[in-house]
C-alpha cells in the first residue's frame, strides 16, 4: 500500500473532506513538494500518496490546510488562527512496509500516529 493519510475532524465528529493536504520529499532544511491534492468525502485521498513501487526510505513531511477548512466549514476563528496548517515531518525507514499517517484535529488540537 506504500504511504497513505486520511485526517478526522473532531470538532465536527466526521472526516476532514475537502482539506488540502501537501506532501514534501525533505532533506535537511530542504522540502521538495511531491504533490498537492484535496481529501475526498470519507477525508482520504483517492490514491495512496506514494504506492509499494515508488515508496523510497528518507524523510517526508506532510503539510495539512487545517485553519483554510475550518473557515470553509463555517468555524468563527480568530485572526491569527492557532493552528493554520500543520505539518508533521516523519521519516520511512523500510520501503516495503505500509506507512499511514492520519490526523485527528480541531482548530485548537491536533494528533497523530503512524496507522495499520
């Protein structure tokens, strides 16, 4: 399956569709955008974000659009945000296993854990 997310909107208590979510192939201070796509109804993307061929050991980062949702979903937020986007910066140290990266947030909280 390679690398997949899906993120969970827990203020509202169902998935995070129509969240922009970015990932960055990164080495040091460097981040090389890999791809930018938008989270289907069920808040995953369509395709796994790298598949069992093209998934490569190194260190990625996935940047979430969490303050641009919120506002799209009605949230009154204050100027600045407290969260804007949050970005998480993991690493792959075997190629041939399944990385899930989920995201459970709130405009005031966020977690995550490296998922089955």
């Amino acid at each position: 399956m390679g690398l997949s997310t899906h993120v969970l909107d827990t203020m509202h208590g169902c998935p995070a569709a129509g969240m922009v979510v970015a990932l960055y192939a990164t080495q040091g201070d460097q981040a090389t955008l890999v791809k930018r796509l938008v989270l289907n109804p069920d808040g995953r993307t369509d395709a796994p974000l790298f598949d069992n061929a093209s998934l490569r050991t190194g260190t990625y980062r996935l940047t979430f659009d969490v303050g641009a949702y919120f506002k799209a979903k009605g949230v009154m937020l204050p100027e600045p945000s407290f969260l804007d986007r949050v970005s998480l910066d993991f690493g792959i140290a075997h190629a041939d296993q399944h990385y899930h990266v989920p995201l459970l947030v709130s405009p005031w909280s966020y977690s995550t854990y490296r998922g089955s």
